[in-house]
C-alpha cells in the first residue's frame, strides 16, 4: 500500500470498531499511522465507535423507556471502564490519562442523563436516539486522538457535527456536502498545513442548527467518504477485520480469497446481496470523483485488500487460472419466495403497484423481484420471518380478485435463499448466463427463480435452503476455474 511522498498528498483512513476495539487493535493503528505517515503528507483519521458500544447505547435507550434505571447504570459504568481499560494500557503519562479519563466520565454521564430523560418521558424520538448513540464515537475519538498524541503523533480530535452539515432527518441524515466541503476547507485545511492529525468520529453529523444527526447504516465510511470528496483526498482507505471483500463467505468456502479490485457497479450488488463489508453508499462520494477507495484489514495491514474505483470496465483478464468472468457469489438466506398468480392478471394495469403497496405496508423489504413475460405471476423474495404479514396484507389487498379467480392464488415457498454470481464479465461474455445454469444443473441444484439486474453486473437466483451450500460452492467452483 505505499506511495510516493508528494507534497500535497492526502489520505484518509477509517477505522471500524473492531480496529478499536482492544489495546492490542488500537496498536495496530499505530503503526500503520507511523508507516502512513512517511508516505503521505496530510492524513485524516475517522473512527467508529469501540465494538459493541453501539449496541450496548441502543439496548441502554431501550431499556430506558421502560424505565429500567438499574441497566442505565450499569451501562454508565461499563461504557466508563471499557474505554478506561484501554487508557490505563496504552497512555503512560499520568497526566494524559487522568485528562482522558475525565472526557470519558464527563460523556459517560451525559449518557445516563439522556437515558434519565428517556426514562422519564417514556419515549425516546429519532432525535433522541440520535443523541444517545453519537456517544459511542465521540468518546472513541477522544480515546484514539490521546492515544495517538501520547504515541508522538501531532493528533487532534474533531467532532464532525462542527462539519458534517445534514438535514434533519435523524437516524439516516443525508449530508449537505456543499455546506461540508466549506467547514472541511475552513476547519480541517488549516490543520492539516499545520502537519496535524485530524481524527474525526465516523457516522456523525449535525443539522445547520447544530443538532446531532446519525447517517445511519455504513454511515462511518460514509463519513470518511464524505470528507475524502470534500477535502479532496487521493486516497480513502477503509480498515476492518477482513482483508477485503471475498470471493465467497469463507465461513463457508474455505478456499474464498481476497478480489483485487471491484469497481462501483459490482461493489453495490455484492453488498445489496449480502456482501458487508462495505455499504454501496458509503463509497459514492469519493468514488463518483474518482477517488479510489480501499478495504484494508487493520490486523494484517500487509495484505493488499480490496481496491473499488469508479469504472474498470474492460473485460477482466483470467489472473491465476481463474476464468475471470464471475468475481464473486454471494448468498441472502432466510428468504422464502412469495407469488401472486392468476389467469386474469393478463393486461390489468396496477397488480404490481398493489402488490408492492401491500408488501410496504407490512414494512417489509423486498430484496428480489421477477415476473412471468405472461404477466400471469408476480414473484419476489421477503424475509422468513416478514412472509406471514406479507401474504396476510396481499390476501386483504386481493380479496376481491381472490373471490372472482381473477387471481388463483397468493402463496410462499419454504426457506430459500437468493444466491448472486457478480461481475463486470457478465455483460462481456456471451453464454455466461448458460454456463451458470449448466454448472448449477450438473450439481443437481434446482433454480427456482432468476432475475438479473440493470446494472448487468450481477444475476441472482432463487435455490432452496438445502441447496445453499451446494449452489455457492459450484459457483465459487466457476470462478476459480
């Protein structure tokens, strides 16, 4: 991952709530900051919250609304002494630590007091809940911005509501990033010509008004997104625990190794269809500028990882005895497949619409759709657990049609999973698709469903639960040749 010094060279690198999570993890930082830092003139640092601290503020504002002041305080302490363990173990002078022990407990407690507030209430509002969780990353980047300093770096700690300017839509905030790129150029610039470190909290924001906003799923790397397009960087490098995005889930394709390079297209249909490691959005800002974007693993930090750029749109070249034409294959399991059918279906205009208005109204998500070029079905996947409300809200929505046999029936299949072959080749190589089905057929793997998506990066099929395992492995097969 080097680079040349250049005297206006920038980078900035996100780090996830595993890469500080522990002393030993925040000692990584470390040294891939000091490496950093001999080959890149400017750095900026944005961090999540510590693992787990997200979910122990989400469950604590939970708790109280019942009013469950006993987890409240036991929360308060467990927040104080899980990021007081990291001081004692990785700042020496006694001096730092009792100053950052004391940003701690000052945040620790306005964390009871919202809870209080909560539970007094008996409500907790978007805006509220919003409050409660940035906790998470304003204490982290107090914790990693002293710990850096002790370690000799010129670093300092930036709460990003003073630059990440949204709107108030709380919980999923979209940013202002005209009004951004001004604080970012007013703010961090003069930093950064100063030889400092910013280090920035991930995944928040903050109205004009200055209430605190969360940009919601992926919403650290789209924080780190953000400030790469506003500043600009060169780089955007994104540290996890996994050394990119995989061939296949390696907790069940032992032999799933590390994709060199993506580009956006393919980055968004891996992670829609099950792939985690990196949100669609979060890399769009930089990404739609041009700016490359890299998946690290901050426990291997020689490990290449994964490089996504905005095209990348030649055929792919075979690279180690693999075809080269599927990328990866990915797997979203706990679906069942839902079908609406009827002869009189034929020409009517809005079955679709109402179909999908009664699948919303469940409040259920959809993450695949086909239909018959008859016009006489309409099938789509939902979650197992969302498949009774859903065929329950369809009955209601189609009783009228139900009664006349307009519509034969409305019904849902057993667990299935979608099953997802992505990559640039399949819009280059004729007979792609065939070969798929062909391999899938030799294994003896029934497909149930297929849709393709526009992006014609990606084709996805409907298999049954027990052919899960089955249908990755052949297709993983089909990539590695």
């Amino acid at each position: 991952m080097s680079k040349e010094s250049k005297s206006s060279s920038a980078l900035v690198m996100k780090f996830g709530g595993t890469s500080v999570g522990s002393p030993k993890a925040i000692e990584h930082i470390i040294e891939i900051a000091r490496k950093c830092r001999q080959e890149w003139s400017r750095i900026v640092i944005v961090t999540s919250a510590m693992a787990g601290v997200t979910n122990l503020l989400v469950e604590s504002a939970e708790r109280a609304i019942v009013g469950d002041e006993v987890f409240i305080s036991k929360a308060e302490i467990e927040l104080q002494n899980k990021h007081y363990s990291i001081v004692e173990k990785l700042v020496p002078s006694s001096a730092e630590r009792a100053q950052l022990k004391q940003e701690i407990k000052h945040l620790s407690m306005e964390f009871a007091n919202l809870c209080r507030a909560i539970s007094i209430l008996g409500e907790a509002t978007p805006r509220a809940l919003d409050a409660v969780v940035s906790l998470g990353e304003r204490l982290s980047v107090r914790l990693l911005a002293g710990i850096l300093k002790s370690a000799g770096f010129p670093a300092q700690f930036v709460e990003t509501t003073n630059i990440v300017v949204t709107d108030d839509c709380f919980q999923a905030a979209h940013p202002n990033l005209e009004e951004t790129a001004k604080n970012v150029q007013n703010i961090l610039i003069p930093m950064l010509m100063l030889k400092q470190i910013p280090v920035l909290t991930g995944f928040i924001g903050a109205t004009k008004e200055g209430i605190t906003t969360t940009l919601g799923r992926g919403g650290g790397d789209y924080s780190a997104a953000i400030i790469g397009a506003a500043l600009p960087a060169d780089e955007v490098w994104i540290w996890t625990d996994v050394s990119g995005v995989m061939t296949a889930d390696p907790r069940i394709v032992e032999d799933a190794r590390t994709i060199p390079e993506l580009n956006y297209r393919e980055m968004a249909e891996l992670s829609y269809f099950g792939a985690k490691v990196l949100h669609p959005k979060a890399v769009r800002p930089v990404v739609e500028v041009g700016i490359p974007v890299r998946i690290c693993n901050t426990f291997k930090p020689e490990d290449e990882g994964t490089r996504v750029t905005k095209n990348n749109e030649a055929a792919p070249k075979i690279k180690n005895g693999a075809r080269g034409i599927v990328k990866a294959v990915t797997a979203i399991q706990d679906q069942r497949l839902i079908t609406v059918e009827g002869r009189g279906m034929l020409g009517v205009p809005g079955v679709a619409a109402r179909t999908f208005g009664a699948v919303a109204a469940t409040g259920t998500s959809v993450p695949l759709i086909t239909q018959a070029s008859s016009e006489q079905s309409i099938s789509f996947s939902v979650p197992n657990e969302s498949a009774e409300a859903v065929l329950d809200s369809l009955h209601i929505a189609f009783a009228t049609e139900l009664a006349r046999r307009d519509i034969d029936r409305v019904w849902a299949t057993d667990e299935v999973a979608i099953i997802t072959a992505v990559g640039n080749g399949l819009q280059h190589t004729p007979g792609v698709a065939g070969q798929i089905f062909s391999a899938l057929g030799s294994a003896d793997v029934n497909i149930l469903a297929i849709a393709q998506g526009s992006s014609k990066v990606a084709i996805s099929l409907i298999v049954t639960a027990k052919d899960t395992e089955k249908a990755i492995h052949t297709l993983h097969q089909f990539i590695t040749g």
